[in-house]
C-alpha cells in the first residue's frame, strides 16, 4: 500500500482551492464561467508542479476531448431536437404525455422514458435527445405562470427525474462504458452485473427522480433561455405533424442503431465483418448522424418543408449552442488539468488506508477520484485498477457488487470540474447556486441510494 506523502497533502489543498476559485469568480464576480474555468485550471495546474508549457497542453488536450466526443454529439442532438421541434413532434409526444399522465404523473412518464432511452446511450446524447420533449411538456404544463399553484418550478418537475433516469442508467448499467470498464478490470460476470445494476437502477431512479424532483422544484428555480426554449418548443409548423409512432420511431433510431452496436459486440466475433459494420452504424455520432438524415424526411420533407427551409432551420439550430460549448469544453479542460497532476492518485492512497470493507472502500475511492477529477468514467477506470488486486485476494467477495459499487461513487456530486454540470446548468438556465441544489445533489443521492441499495442487496445474495 503506498504510503501518504505531503506532495499528496498539497495536491488535495490545491485541487479543493481550484475548485473554490471557479465558484467565486462565477457565483460573486459574475465572471463568465468559460474564462473562471480557464482561470481555475491554469493556477491548479501552476500549483500541483506541473510544468507552465504542460498545463496549457493539459487544458487544451481536455477541450479538444470534450468538444471532438461530446462537441459532435450536441450539434447533431441540437440539429434533431429542432427538427423535432419544428416538424411538431415533440409537441406530439408532449401532448400524449400530458393527456395520459397528467402534472401528477408527468415525473414518472419522464423517467420511465429517460430508462428506455438511456440504455445504450451515454448521458450526454440522452440530454440532447430528451431536451426537446422536456421543455414542451414543461411548456405545456405551466401554461403561462411559470410554475404550478404549488409553487414547483416545471421545467425542474420533469427534467430532473429525466436526468436521474439517464445518470443511473450511465454509472450502473452495461453496455455503458463505466460498468464495462469495471467488469472488465474485476472480472466480474457481465450477465450478473446487468441483472444486479437493474434491481439497483430502479429504487435508485424512483426516489432520485420524480420523489427528489417534488422537493427540489420547490428551492430553485430553472429558467431556460428563451432562444433556445423558443427553437426547442416552436409550435407546430407543418399543416399535417408527424403521428406519434413517427416521431418516437424517429428519435429511437440512433438509440436502436447503438443498440445494435452493443449486441453485436457482445454476440460476434472481433474479426467479423458484420461486427465491423454494426461498430460504425453504432457509433454515436454516425448514429446520431443516420436519425438527422432520417428526420429530414420523417420531420421535414414529409411536413411539406422545402430543402431551403431545412437548410436554414439546421444553420440557425447551432447558434444557442455555441455558448454551451464553450464552457463545457472549459470543463473538460479543467477535468483533464486534475487528472494529469495525479490527484486521482493521492485520493486513491488515502482511501486505501481507512480499513473499510470491499464494497465500501471501491464506492469511497471511486467517490474521492469524481470529486477529483469530475468524470465519471475517469473515476471507474481508476478506481477499478485500484480495487482489482484487493478484491484478487478476497475470493468470497461479490465481483459483481463491487462494480456497481465503483459505479454508484463515480456519480458522486458533480460540481464545477464536471462537463455534465455545466451542460444542465446552460440548457436549464440555472445559476450556479441552483445547479449545486439541485443537479450536484441529486448525483450524490444517486450515489448515496445506489450504494445503499448495494449493500442491502449485499446481504440477500
């Protein structure tokens, strides 16, 4: 076991003050938090010892990460979520989703459909994707007041449990990466871990979402902004909106395609050609390219939309983005400034010397190295590589638990160093306070509930 050392001590220190620096230059001086992020991660990394070229390197090296992966992902998102919007098909799932469920139940609906959804698709594309349907049926249910007479705040009441939804599913549940990752490194049985994840996944979801979303909608408020809300809940254009089975066909088509992807992987061969044609069609981005080409038609053409209308409704689709962009590209670049100065490291050390049981210690070092370095994968893959030869020498343990374990402390609070905070905090309007009250906290319950509902499970198998 290595030993602490005072470089990690001052690692720690400088980490924690990187993070307080960026909250006071958005939440008291107002500052844009692309240039806090900036400022943040350029004096963390002078701080940790790396060298003045290196910290730049790392800062740009984590932008281009982000922007290349989840940069592509958001435009194309963005350019379905108008088409979407546009052709009238969110406007006709929000309808059917409030006819039958009513502001009661729309909670649950969204949850349910952020679980069905966020299966093969990592949470960012199940953002873009749901963002158009959220804010419609928000729409729809405020009317013009803004919030209910109960003083809930509407596009929190459906959007969080959606975020719930797909954040569980993401940290708990193959075919996502994190559980994958530690599957692999623990050996654990994948076919266990999937059963396992699901019996977690959905007390997990229940009470971090739509009971969660009952408070939470109460003590902050979300105030999208109004030019993407506008493109996002356009009223319907087209004389004949496609039917709902259309829509839902549509935007399940790169949901499906990675699907694929995922079976394919699991039930073919490395060297087979099929396989190979399933990884492309499979890819995010190729998937989410393949349901744009589709919903051109499906939401434009058919509508009776000409191409030169499409041309310029996709065009004016990515301004609203850009801002976003910008600081969730910053986040990245923050994240990987902490992760190149070995914090995940120093976190790792001081976990490994508390003396807890298998589970806990798996579910505290992957909660040390989140707050860390704020990815949720970075946080898998790391602490898996650190709990694999404990749990080598520890054969009654249950591999599989202790993956969820790992999974459920990768989503641990999620704050200013994550991308996924600032991607919520700009769809969602929400001030940096708001974003910690609601979005930070429900991530810890998720991981709170999820380890819980671990260790109970723990204890029957």
């Amino acid at each position: 076991m290595p030993a602490w050392t005072a470089h990690d001590t001052r690692l720690i220190l400088c980490a924690a003050g990187a993070v307080a620096l960026v909250v006071v230059l958005v939440v008291g001086a107002r500052l844009h938090a692309f240039l806090a992020l900036m400022i943040g991660s350029l004096l963390m990394g002078l701080l940790a010892g790396e060298a003045p070229n290196a910290v730049a390197i790392s800062f740009e090296t984590g932008v281009g990460g982000v922007l290349g992966n989840v940069g592509v992902v958001l435009a194309l998102g963005t350019m379905l979520g108008r088409l979407l919007a546009d052709s009238g098909g969110a406007d006709r799932i929000a309808e059917v989703l409030v006819g039958r469920s009513g502001l009661r139940g729309a909670p649950w609906a969204m949850a349910v459909i952020a679980m069905l959804i966020g299966i093969p698709l990592f949470f960012e594309i199940g953002v873009v994707l749901l963002i158009p349907v959220i804010f419609t049926v928000a729409r729809r249910l405020e009317g013009t007041g803004g919030v209910t007479a109960g003083g809930r705040n509407i596009p929190l009441l459906v959007g969080l449990p959606a975020l719930a939804g797909l954040s569980v599913l993401h940290g708990l549940v193959p075919p996502h990466p994190g559980p994958l990752i530690a599957i692999a490194a623990l050996r654990a049985n994948l076919g266990t871990t999937l059963l396992y994840g699901l019996i977690v996944a959905v007390p997990t979801v229940v009470i971090c979402g739509p009971l969660f979303a009952l408070v939470a909608s109460r003590w902050a408020v979300a105030r999208p902004p109004e030019a993407l809300l506008a493109k996002m809940t356009r009223e319907t254009r087209a004389e004949n909106p496609p039917s709902a089975a259309v829509t839902l066909g549509t935007i399940l088509l790169p949901v499906a395609l990675m699907l694929v992807r995922t079976v394919a992987d699991l039930r073919l061969g490395s060297g087979s050609g099929v396989r190979r044609w399933c990884d492309l069609i499979g890819e995010p981005i190729v998937a989410l390219l393949i349901g744009v080409l589709v919903a051109l038609y499906t939401f434009g053409f058919a509508r009776g939309i000409d191409r030169r209308s499409l041309g310029t409704l996709l065009g004016d689709s990515l301004a609203p983005a850009a801002s976003i962009l910008l600081i969730i590209g910053a986040g990245g670049g923050f994240k990987q400034v902490l992760v190149d100065s070995h914090i995940g490291t120093a976190l790792a050390t001081a976990a490994q010397h508390t003396g807890l049981s298998v589970l806990l210690l798996a579910w505290l070092v992957a909660v040390l190295i989140r707050l860390a370095t704020g990815s949720a994968t970075v946080a898998t893959v790391t602490a898996a590589g650190i709990i694999a030869p404990v749990v080598a020498v520890s054969p009654s343990t249950n591999l599989s638990l202790v993956a969820l374990a790992i999974g459920a402390g990768s989503l641990f609070l999620s704050h200013v160093n994550d991308a996924g905070f600032w991607l919520v905090n700009q769809y969602f309007g929400m001030s940096v306070r708001d974003t910690l009250l609601t979005w930070s906290l429900m991530e810890t319950l998720i991981s709170v509930v999820g380890m819980a509902c671990v260790l109970g499970l723990s204890a029957v198998v």
